[in-house]
C-alpha cells in the first residue's frame, strides 16, 4: 500500500477566502508518494496559503483534503485535523529558528514533544546533525549560525520525527545566490536519500524546474498548469506558463495559411500552432520560441523563412560559450550562443541571419 | 527627484493568527468574562454613584445634582487648567529626551549601555514618596541642602530653588517616570528598524541628524504616538507626587482634587466620582485612536539571526555618555542617598541642631510591631500580585495579540479603562464591590482585595508591555512548534513564556513595584489588617514624622531592589537574555 507513486496527498475544490478574495480558488491536486511537488507562481498567487492549508495552520472555507486516505479537512463535514496532529514537518521562509535554544534542544524538540526518550533522542538528533552537515553544532545558539546552517537546523527539525510529508515555503530564498545553488543541489541528494514527500512553494523558477518531480504553476488562486518540468518547459498550456517559465523571444505576425506569420517586413516564421489555440489565417498572431534554440546563419540568407536579418550589437566570450545582444530590428534579444569549432569567432557588429528552427516555434494568438 | 523605493517586506493582507476551537473561544470567553467583572463592575457603580444626591433630610435620592454641582466646587476649573499645564509642559521636555536617549542606546555604539539602560529602569522602579523625600532634603526652600550650599557660596539671600512650586513638581515627574517610562516603551521600537533604511539614507548623503528627523521619526511615529498616548494618560492618574507638593502652594491638579473632595466633611463622593467620570469621557477617544493605530501597523518582526550596524559616534562618544550617565546618576542615585542621609536625622533637613544625627529613629521605627505587620502585607501583596498578574497579563495580551476572538478588541479596550480612570475613585468602586456583592464579601479586609485594585492598576501598562514584545517575535516561531506536534499549552510553556521572559520578568518586577509603592488605588479598600508600608509612609508623614517615614521608603526601595536582583538572577538561571 504504501510504495513509492501512489496518492498521499489530495487536494479537491480546497478554497480559501478573505473576504472577497479569493487566495485559493477550488484547485484540486494529487500529490504522489515520495515525489518533490513545487507550487510555483508570482507572489500573491495563493501558493503559500495553500501550503498553510495543507499545513493545518489555516482553515479552509470549501472542498476537502485527505492525507493517505484520512480525511485532514472536509467542508461537508466540517472535520478539520490541527496541525499538531497531522504529521507533516515545515520549514518557514523565516526558519522560524527559536532564539533561546541550542541546536541541539531544537532538533530535539519534536522529539520531546512525543516524550521520546532521552538516550535516543541523543542518538537520534545525533544522527540527523550528522546527515544536514551540522555535526558539532549542536551545543550553539541556533540564531548565531549563519544563515545556510539555520535552514540546516530548520530541515533537520522538520525531519527528525519522520514526517509523512515536508513543506517548504520559500526555502532558499533568504540565502545569496551561491549558498542557493549548493541548498538546492544537498536538498535534491537529501530527499532521495530520505525518501521523504516533499512540497516545495516558490517563485523561483530554476528553484522549481531543477528540484521537483513535477510542478504547479499558480495564478490568482487558480492552477494555469500542472506537469513535469520538462512538459511545462517544452509545451506551456498558455501563455502566463509560457512567459511565467523561461525567458521566450516573440515576434508578432499576422497568419497565413501553412502553420506560419508573417511579418511586417514580408518575412514568414513557420511553427507549430500552440494546443488549443484557436487561430485562422488574418488573425494577428505571436511566434515565440525559447533563445537557446536559435541558431546562426550567414547575413546573405535574412529575409528566407525562419531567418531574421539582425546584428551582433554586444559578445561576450565566457569560456563555455558566448553570451550575447542581437539586435532584430531595433528589438534586443538577450541570448547564448555556442562557441565555434574551427571556424571563424564571431564579431561585434557583425550582421547576422538569425535563424529560428520551425520545429522550436509555437505560434499563439495574440 | 527621483523616488527611492525602501526594502520594506510588502505588507500581508492580515497578520496570521490562530483559529479558534470552541476550548479556545470558552477560554477566551472566560478571560474577557472576568476582566470585565473586576473593571466595569466597579466602573457601574461609579456611574451609578455619580447619580446619588443627598437631600437636606438626610436620605438619598437618585438625580443629577451632582453632575452640576462638581463643577461649582471651588477650585474644580483651576485643577483642571492645573492638570492640563502640568501635563503639556512635562511632556513637551520628556519625550524628545526619552527619543534621544532610546536612540543613543539602541543605534549607536555609545559606551555603557547596560549601564544607561540600568538607570532608566532604576529611575522607573524607584518609588515616587522616598524618592521625593529624597528630593525634598534637597530643594526644601527653608532646610534644603542645595539651597544651602548655593545661597553660601553665591552670596544669595533667597533660596534659589523651591520643590514646593509647579516646576518642583515638573522636576520630580521627570526624575521618576516621565522619561523612563517612554524609554522603555520606545527601546524595542528603536532597536527593530532595520539599519539598511538608515544607511540608504547616510548614502544619499543625509548626515546623522537628517536621518533621525526624515526616516527613524517617520518610521517610529506610530510607536511615539502611542507612548504620548500612554504618558498622557498616566499623566493624568498620577496623584502622590502632587499630594505631597502640591498642598503647599495651594495646587491641585485632578487627582487630588477628588481626594481632597473626598476626604472632606461630609465626603462629596457623588461630585468626585463626576469628576473621575468626565476624565475617562475625555479619555475615550485617544483610547479609540490608540487602538486604531496599532491595529493597522505593519509590525517589524524578529526573525532569526536578527542584527543590526551602529551608528559610530566617534569623539563624541564619551562625551554623551558622560552626560546621560551624570542625568542618570542625578535622578537615581542622588536622591536615594538623600533619602539614606535624611533617616539618620535627629529632625529631617535641620542641620543646625546640637545633635544632628542619630540612629534613634531607626531603632524606633524598627521597633514598632507595625513595621513587621507592614512588610509582611506588602510582600505577601507584592509577591502575590506578581504571580497572579504575570500570568494573567500574558493571557490577556496573548488572547488580543494572537488570536481570532471575535471580543479581543473589547478585552483591549477594557485593558485601557482603568488606566483612564483616577485611582482614588477606581479605589471606591471597588469599595462599592467589595462590599455589596454578597460573595465579595468575605474576603474584604484580606491581602486578595488589595491584589485586585493593584492588579486594575497595573493591567494597561503590564499588558500593553507584554503586548508590544509579543507583535515583535514572529508568529511563525509558534506555528513552526504546532507542525512539529505540540500542543497550544506545551508551545506557550516551552517557546513563547521563555522567548518572553524577559519583558514577563519586568512586568512581574513592574506589578511588585506597583504594590510597593501605590497608594492611591488601595487608599479606600484598606483596613487595619492588610495595611502595606506604603500607606505606613503616609501615615508617618501625615503625622510630620518624616525620618520614621524616611526609613520606611528606604525600606521599600531595599525590598523592590532586593526583589529585582533576584528577579534578575532567576532570570539567569534560565538562560533569558537579561534586560
């Protein structure tokens, strides 16, 4: 019953009101057993009130929530479980680290709560300092650590009693970029290791897209998308995913009849029509499609399909690659571009035919 | 120009707040039921007393003479004038010192802050009667010692300085709590400004005095606002230092008017009880306005890990330090030793005697079976009060603080009441209760008596303490322990009580102190068997024996001294940062 892919968690038609707001508006999800779950959107979206939800620090005004088949809140019954008894370990985007007691009594804490006893919470927390790196800090004032080792303490409080589920509201997001980067890669390896359902609330995209298993994106209350990284990536369902997830380069047409736009300058971009889009030829239409699939192409062939003519305005050669501004008349693209094997480097100033692969372009309406 | 955008967090639509079961809605039920038991209970029959008339035969009729007529006393309007004066000027001198000294000590590197912090909570604790008796062997127009000394050395014929006079009495409100009173109220504010919005603004090129005027005062507005709010309130219950000043000089400010009402023959207890009325009517709406502004301020929290970089203030750095510790020296220190100096004489103030000093009075005073009688009410008061009130308090401000009861907002709003009700009149209403309600009456005459008026007395500041300290300490911090599978009961004991401790040692330390030394509140309700050395004090004083009630304040600065030391050590103990 319990492996590995089945439903732990549900949410169905959960929403959250104030007053006339609705922060959570009847979103449903499934979250799987074992899996990194990521609420993902703007600030304002909803996503941490449906964590507090989830949570049991927040009641909700409709729908229901069931923790492996037991019921956690239901509006028709009216049953609510308090956070105290449902068995889920948090971390607060401020840590919410207690500031008069050690490490040690922190970790420990969950532990005293169920009147463990003492020799194993010794054994226990010992163990778990250990797997968050923080061996021999167990003696300090948690709030004189620094901010990287207060999540550690934070995460290794949230895991110590083995909960059914971890929440994460904004984790990273009081650490400077480099401590992110190494956060989320330990958090990654921890989470296998541990096993552990994880739900993750963030605005950060790459936080998102490189930790979860798969992802909400969230909008006023409402789900826009739901899916792995890759399918959001890849095939936003609407244009707020679209924009929301990656940067994109759009250039807007009008449709012609064969899957493509035309620009003002005469210049045809084929792609492929965006699901659901429901576009006839004359309608004002976007191409968009991802900068790392555009290519480069000699300045003689601008002005054949897919191929803008435009100019390198700005080259920097980072080892790996080149990063670079293209100027497509008069618009400035921020892009990469691969470095070259044997051939001529580019130049600034150099005219360019900018080419955009058909099978990398979504056309969408405007 | 252009706009700076300042990394304030974006405001939360609501300050997170618990939900409430129906256990936690009865308990919360339960508090507001008995907070307005032991506070509008007597404040109805202060109202209701206020509409009793004595006809000439000597029966009692119920009309609105009174209402009239408490006006017409004489002496009424120019009490009123009186309060309002005295209460304008000490304000306008305390509050920017208590901003500049909360400033210094919490954004600057200036040296010997424990020390200066020490003194402002010394001057706050010290008790108002010693330490004017204090002051009065000092500036006594006739006996004073600094007016001895300056007529001697500057050749001066008349004494240039006078205690018995307005500004003896400005002198002395400044010297106890004025200023610190609003230090401490300011201090937390001060401390949780975050140092990069001063820094943007030195960057900017704002030099430090630019700074304090267009960002740190904006900033705190709210913050000073309710400490005026708060100070002017008190301002209008103090009532002992203008008891002893004020007579002299014929000067009455509103508390003791109604006293003097009270006390006169036969007692006009239906005009003071008017006049006590019309001061909580005018107090009503900075109550409301208070409430108001704190409800829609966006609190600066304690996160972790919180620091914050200090205003270096170079060379001058001695230099201030050296003068905020001379004021603290002078408000402290000075008149305890006076107060010391003045027990061990033969007759207080007079140095032209044979003999000037003596040990007898001490020997009398220590003597008298009263003293003992005395020392054990007012520590079995004290003591009580202060168990029975801390934990009490912190219900209170937690129910308003962190809750969604839907009565927290009256449970506050009674909190206010007392503090804008004179204590002498707050003082017989509780008479009235004591001796009315039929199940009250048993316990009239014991020590529980005197805890309740002590414990009215105390609520608006003990509150409103516990109250700021608990909006700094985020809410998270209590939400992160019931994740992690603690009960409510097991969160308060094990995160917020020691997070808290130490301003619940303070209030504790706070409501002793008010025990010690308030005379007001319990002048009515107290009878031969529960009288505390505070009223001993009065006593001798009404008397003229002036060293027996010298000795008597020394006796109760060295127990609320005593009492705060090992308040302190305790504190220790278990590991809570100190004040």
């Amino acid at each position: 019953m319990t492996q590995a892919g089945d439903d732990i968690l549900r949410l169905s038609r959960v929403s959250r009101h104030f007053g006339n707001f609705r922060a959570v508006d009847e979103i449903s999800i499934d979250i799987k057993r074992g899996e990194i779950f990521s609420l993902l959107g703007p600030s304002g979206c909803g996503k941490s009130t449906t964590l507090r939800l989830v949570a049991g620090l927040d009641q909700p005004d409709g729908g229901d929530i069931t923790l492996d088949g037991r019921l956690l809140y239901s509006a028709t019954t009216g049953a609510f479980v308090p956070a105290q008894k449902r068995n889920m370990g948090m971390v607060f985007q401020s840590y919410a680290i207690w500031p008069h007691l050690s490490v040690f009594d922190t970790v420990a804490y969950p532990l005293s709560v169920r009147k463990v006893a003492k020799a194993e919470i010794t054994t226990k927390v010992d163990a778990m300092l250990r797997l968050v790196g923080l061996e021999g800090a167990g003696d300090r004032l948690a709030p004189s650590l620094s901010g990287g080792q207060q999540q550690r303490v934070a995460l290794a409080r949230a895991l110590i009693y083995e909960p059914d589920v971890l929440l994460l509201d904004e984790p990273f997001s009081n650490l400077d970029v480099k401590l992110r980067e190494q956060m989320r890669l330990e958090l990654k390896l921890l989470q296998r290791r541990v096993g552990v359902t994880v739900i993750l609330v963030t605005h950060d995209q790459i936080e998102a897209l490189s930790l979860s298993d798969r992802i909400a994106v969230m909008r006023a209350g409402r789900i826009e998308q739901m899916g792995s990284p890759f399918e959001l990536y890849e095939h936003p369902a609407n244009t707020f995913v679209r924009d929301f997830i990656g940067a994109s380069l759009q250039l807007t047409g009008r449709l012609v009849e064969g899957g493509a736009i035309e620009l003002s300058d005469g210049t045809r971009i084929a792609g492929k029509l965006a699901a659901g889009a429901a576009l006839k030829p004359g309608d004002d239409a976007v191409a968009s499609l991802r900068p790392e699939s555009l290519g480069v192409a000699d300045s003689s062939q601008a002005g054949r399909a897919n191929i803008l003519a435009a100019t390198l305005t700005a080259l920097l050669f980072v080892g790996d690659r080149y990063e670079c501004v293209i100027d497509v008349a008069g618009t400035e693209i921020r892009t990469f571009l691969p470095r070259l094997h044997g051939r001529a480097p580019y130049a600034e100033g150099q005219r360019i035919g900018l080419v955009l692969p058909a099978d990398s372009v979504t056309l969408w309406p405007r | 120009m252009a706009a700076i955008e300042l990394p304030l967090p974006a405001p939360k639509p609501n300050r997170p707040r618990a939900a409430l079961g129906w256990l936690g809605w009865s308990a919360c039920t339960l508090v507001l039921l008995a907070m307005a038991l032991f506070v509008l209970y007597p404040l109805v029959l202060i109202v209701y007393g206020s509409f009793i008339v004595a006809a000439p035969n000597g029966t009692k009729v119920f009309g609105i003479a009174a209402w009239i007529s408490a006006w017409n006393q004489a002496g009424t309007v120019q009490a009123i004038i009186n309060t309002i004066e005295r209460t304008a000027v000490t304000e306008t001198i305390s509050l920017p010192i208590a901003i500049m000294v909360a400033w210094l000590v919490a954004r600057t590197d200036i040296p010997g802050k424990k020390l200066i912090d020490n003194f402002m909570w010394m001057a706050f604790f010290l008790p108002a009667v010693p330490v004017l008796l204090g002051w009065i062997l000092l500036f006594d127009p006739d006996y004073g010692i600094v007016n001895k000394v300056a007529m001697a050395v500057f050749g001066l014929d008349q004494p240039p300085l006078d205690i018995f006079s307005f500004w003896g009495i400005i002198f002395a409100h400044m010297a106890s709590r004025s200023v610190s009173a609003k230090y401490i109220f300011l201090v937390p504010a001060f401390r949780n400004i975050e140092s990069s919005l001063e820094e943007a603004s030195h960057i900017i090129g704002c030099g430090s005095l630019a700074t304090i005027r267009r960002i740190v005062l904006p900033i705190l507005m709210p913050a000073i606002l309710i400490t005026v709010a708060i100070s002017l309130i008190h301002s209008l219950e103090s009532f002992e230092i203008e008891l002893i000043l004020g007579p002299p000089t014929n000067f009455y400010v509103f508390s003791t008017k109604m006293y003097q009402m009270m006390r006169a023959s036969p007692p006009l207890f239906s005009e003071a009880t008017v006049l006590g009325l019309a001061v909580l009517i005018c107090m009503l709406p900075l109550i409301l306005w208070q409430q108001r502004l704190l409800s829609t301020r966006h609190f600066a929290t304690i996160g972790s890990g919180f620091q914050h970089r200090l205003l270096r203030l170079r060379h001058w750095r001695w230099p201030i330090f050296m003068a905020i510790a001379a004021l603290g020296l002078v408000v402290t220190v000075v008149p305890t030793a006076s107060l010391v100096l003045g027990t061990f004489m033969n007759i207080f103030g007079h140095f032209n005697l044979a003999v000037v000093w003596t040990a007898d009075h001490w020997r009398e005073v220590l003597g008298d079976h009263l003293l003992l009688r005395s020392l054990w009410n007012t520590l079995t008061l004290g003591l009580g009060a202060a168990i029975v009130g801390v934990a009490w308090f912190a219900l209170v401000a937690y129910v308003s603080v962190r809750t969604r009861y839907a009565g927290r907002g009256a449970l506050d709003f009674i909190t206010w009441l007392p503090a804008t009700l004179p204590g002498v009149i707050l003082s017989l209403g509780l008479l009235w209760m004591f001796l009315t309600v039929p199940f009250f009456r048993p316990v009239y005459g014991t020590i529980f008596v005197l805890i309740v008026a002590v414990l009215i007395n105390a609520v608006t500041t003990g509150v409103q303490l516990i109250k700021s300290n608990m909006v700094q300490v985020g809410y998270e911090l209590e939400e992160a322990s019931f994740v992690l599978g603690a009960s409510w009961v097991y969160t308060f004991r094990r995160i917020v009580v020691p997070i808290l401790g130490p301003v619940l040692i303070s209030v504790a330390l706070y409501i002793f102190n008010t025990a010690a030394r308030n005379v007001a509140n319990i002048v009515m309700i107290v009878t031969g068997g529960n009288r505390p050395l505070a009223l001993l004090q009065i006593d001798y004083m009404n008397d003229g024996q002036y060293e027996s009630a010298a000795i008597v304040g020394v006796i109760i600065v060295l127990l609320t001294w005593g009492i705060a030391m090992m308040a302190r050590a305790v504190g220790r103990r278990f590991g809570f940062r100190t004040l």
